[in-house]
C-alpha cells in the first residue's frame, strides 16, 4: 500500500492548529506584558492612565501639600494628630502653614484581608496605584465620570496612615521613590509605635506588649520585628514579651463594611464574615468563655440563635461587642502563655483604633475586674496602668523633623486641603459589584495583580461616597479635619459641580 506524502484533509487540520497555537501565543504574550509589575507600567506605558514621568516633577516642593493616604477613613485620625501636632516650646500647631491631600481606598478595603486570602502581591499593587495617585495630578470627579481632570496637586511627602500598607508597602513605596523623586519624604506608622512602646519601659523594666492590628499586619510580624530591633537598638535589659491579637472586624464596623456589621439586622444574617464560633485562631468565639466577653445583647449587637444559655451561629454586630471579643482573645492568650510579665502596653496597629481608645480602656477596664467563683481571671496579668500607644502623634513627630532637614516646610493654607475617596469603577466591565455597589468579596480579593486596570475611581469626598454614621462620628472625633472636609466640599473649585445635598456640611 501507498501512503500519499500529502494529505489536503491533514494539511489543512495542521494548518488550523498552527494558527490557533500562534493565537494562544499572542494571548499568552499579551497577558504576560498586562501581567508586568505596575511599577513598569508607571515608569514605561505612556499610553497608560498610570504613566509617571518623574522628569516633570515640580521643583519647589515647599509649595506642595502633604499626602496621606490609608484603606479608610481610619487614616484620618493621623491626619488630625498631624495638623494639630505643637511645637513643645510655643504650644503652637507645626504644619498650621501646610495643607494635605488624603486617599480613603474605601472600595478596596479593608486592607488586612488580603494576605489571609493569600493575595498579598494585589495588595502591593493597590498600594502603588495610592503612592501613583498621591505623586500624580488625575483624579475624577464622580463616579460615572468617563474622563480623569488633571489639575490635582502632586505631593511633597507620603503618610502611609495604614499599619498594613506600611508593612506590605513601604519597602516598595521606598524603592520606587528612590528611582524616581527621591526628595519625596515616606514616612509609614509602625516604626514610630515600636520606638514609643519600648519607651514607655524603664531600661531594665520587664512587661508585656501587645499589638492589636489587622489580620494582614498580624501575619506580617513588621511590629514583632520591629519591637526586637527597637528594644536592642535601645539597650532595653528588662523581659519583654510580645502579644498580637488580629482585631479582625474593628475597622470594618467603624467604616460601616456590610461583611462584618449590619446595624439594621436584629437575626443572623448571610454573609457575615467576622468572628464566630465556627472559625479557628484569632476568629474563633470560644463558648467556653462566652460569659467573659461580656457582650452587649441589645439591640441586635450579637446575632445568634438558641438562647442565651446556649447560643449558636454566633455574629458580632457591634463595634463595642468587636473589642469586647478581641480583648478577651488577647488576655486569654497571656493568661494561658504561662509565667510573662503583666501586659503594660498595647500598640494600636491599625489606624481606626484610636477612634474606640475610650471602648478598649472601659473593656479593660471590666476586665480587670471580672471574677467568677471570687477569683479575678485577668487582673494578675495586667499592670496597674496599661497605655495606648497611638502612632499618629509618633508620625507628625517624624514627619516634621524630616521636612525640617529637607527644608520643605512650607507657606500654605491649610483650608486649600483636599480629600479624595476610592470608589467602584462601574464604567469598567470587569468589576463584580453587590446590590449595594460595592465590589463582591470574591471580586475584591479574588482579583490577581499584574492585570492592569482601574477598579476603581479617586473621586471627592461626598455625603453620597460616606455613610452618614460615619461623618457624624468624624464631626464628633476629630472636628478640626471634619471642618477642613466641609471647606473642601464648599469652597473648592473641584467640587463645584456637588449638589448641595451631596456637600458635606456642619451637623
């Protein structure tokens, strides 16, 4: 038998599978050049929104404003303890002549999920798209806004107001600006809290730190390694041991996130992701201790069903009820470590917790206090006194001496500041959003970095973009950044458009 050297039927077969593979081949060529590092994108796509040329970077950076810029409203506070940071010697504000930019990267939080979802590198790339925002001039001015304005004023310095960003974050951010503008100040939370909380030890004292952080912060150790490294650097001698607790849910009820809290719901509810008794580590509600916890059970705080006695699917549905749980987990923690000196100082790692400083004390306070059989279960690991540390005040200390060096202070108006929220991007096919309009919590962590596009838009401050819990608690909390947010909203030309009902105003 003859076999034919051609075959039509064959070629053509070849043919098609020869062109397919060349087409998968340009896909694949394509994704890997989509997949590059964002800071490539940065530095060598012109034709991308993120492009940064740093060769036309302002040269007098005294005239620039402060960025800050953190995965919430949280890093507002550090805004409030720099703007109202005093001289020591004339008790008069040191940054009263400087105005700031500040970034919330509402719709990407909260920050600290992502690494316990294993999307650590998504998380780097939300942070440089900040610093990319922070040092560039785009912004838009509502969300269905198909075209970016380019009259934002770059920045002088970077506030990482975000103990998770600066863990994941600032080694990159620091590498960046060195290659690009490296008279940029960076300046990140965590390094200023270790220094204050080994100060607050006498040099040969002995005592327990605890860090109450996110989950991402948590997982990184940045405060473990940096409490060590600061405790050698400053010749401590006495023992001190370290404690983290993983305050998963905190700053997701103070920023009002629907995963975590539900002031409507009076029964349990879907899609609750917060601590339970179903969860293991720093998210488990242990029915052992139920009782210590001491939870507020009015007005749908806790969620549950059964009965008090013996309650199940258990949900925490308050802020006071988040700390209350987290506390107790931390002291059960020491208690259970056997012979450590009594806990003296607690870092709070995240930067919405200086919003509830009066919530952790009075918890600690009840703790300290709380025996069952006569015997109190928690006071012989606690000091007498146990400080806060807050490392806004540590950062404006930090900041203003660096900007000091670098003689960049400047001659401003601080009522020129403005303040910018990250929302949806729903001229985006790609995003997945729930009924609400935020992104799905599967689209929000599921997302792989190196595909990039713009998720979301940097629009204004609005009484549309910030529930109106959370404005009332700013107003009360940290009044004088609230009447900044109000003058921007008023008096600057970028929200002119605003309808009066969406200004944020004077409650």
């Amino acid at each position: 038998m003859t076999i034919p050297l051609y075959n039509s039927n064959l070629y053509q077969a070849i043919r098609q599978l020869l062109l397919l593979l060349s087409i998968l081949c340009l896909f694949a060529a394509a994704g890997c050049r989509d997949r590059h590092s964002f800071e490539d994108t940065m530095l060598t796509d012109t034709s991308s929104f993120f492009y940064f040329n740093p060769a036309l970077y302002p040269d007098n950076l005294s005239e620039l404003p402060i960025g800050v810029f953190d995965s919430g409203t949280g890093g507002l506070a550090v805004l409030d303890d720099i703007v109202n940071y005093q001289c020591i010697e004339t008790n008069e504000p040191v940054f009263g002549n400087e105005y700031f930019i500040y970034l919330a990267d509402m719709a990407n939080m909260p920050y600290g999920s992502y690494a316990m979802e294993n999307n650590v590198g998504l998380l780097q790339e939300h942070i440089m798209k900040n610093v990319q925002f922070l040092t560039g001039n785009k912004y838009y001015d509502a969300a269905g806004s198909s075209r970016y304005l380019e009259d934002k004023r770059q920045v002088k310095a970077v506030v990482i107001a975000c103990n998770t960003a600066t863990a994941y974050g600032k080694d990159k951010i620091e590498d960046f600006l060195a290659k690009t503008v490296p008279d940029i100040i960076l300046v990140g939370v965590i390094d200023a809290a270790t220094t204050a909380a080994i100060n607050s030890f006498y040099e040969d004292e002995s005592g327990t730190i605890a860090v109450l952080a996110t989950d991402g912060t948590v997982r990184s150790e940045a405060y473990v390694h940096s409490l060590m490294d600061k405790n050698t650097e400053l010749g401590r001698t006495g023992d001190i041991s370290i404690f983290q607790q993983a305050g998963v849910g905190i700053a997701e009820a103070i920023d009002d996130s629907r995963d975590f809290i539900d002031r409507t719901a009076l029964v349990v509810r879907e899609n609750y992701r917060g601590p339970s008794e179903q969860e293991e580590g720093d998210m488990f509600i242990n029915p052992a201790v139920f009782n210590r916890y001491m939870f507020d059970l009015d007005n749908g705080a806790l969620l549950f069903e059964g009965n008090i006695e013996h309650p199940f699917n258990i949900q925490i549905n308050s802020i006071e009820n988040y700390v209350a749980f987290h506390l107790v987990s931390l002291m059960e923690k020491i208690k259970d470590a056997g012979n450590v000196p009594p806990l003296k100082t607690i870092i709070l790692g995240c930067t919405h917790y200086p919003y509830v400083d009066d919530v952790i004390s009075d918890v600690l306070g009840l703790l300290r206090n709380y025996s069952e059989d006569g015997e109190y279960i928690y006071r012989q690991y606690m000091a007498d006194e146990i400080s806060l540390i807050n490392p806004g005040v540590k950062v404006a200390r930090q900041l203003y001496e660096l900007m000091q060096k670098k003689n960049i202070t400047g001659n401003n108006n601080p009522a020129e500041s403005e303040f910018y929220i990250a929302v949806p991007n729903i001229l985006n096919r790609n995003v997945q959003l729930r009924e609400d309009g935020a992104f799905t919590y599967e689209y929000k962590y599921g997302r792989q970095p190196g595909e990039i596009q713009e998720y979301v838009k940097r629009i204004p401050f609005n009484r549309e973009a910030i529930p109106d819990d959370i404005l009332l608690r700013l107003n009360q909390q940290i009044p004088r950044i609230y009447e900044l947010m109000t003058i921007f909203n008023h008096d600057n030309p970028k929200t002119v458009y605003l309808p009066e009902g969406s200004r944020i105003s004077a409650q």
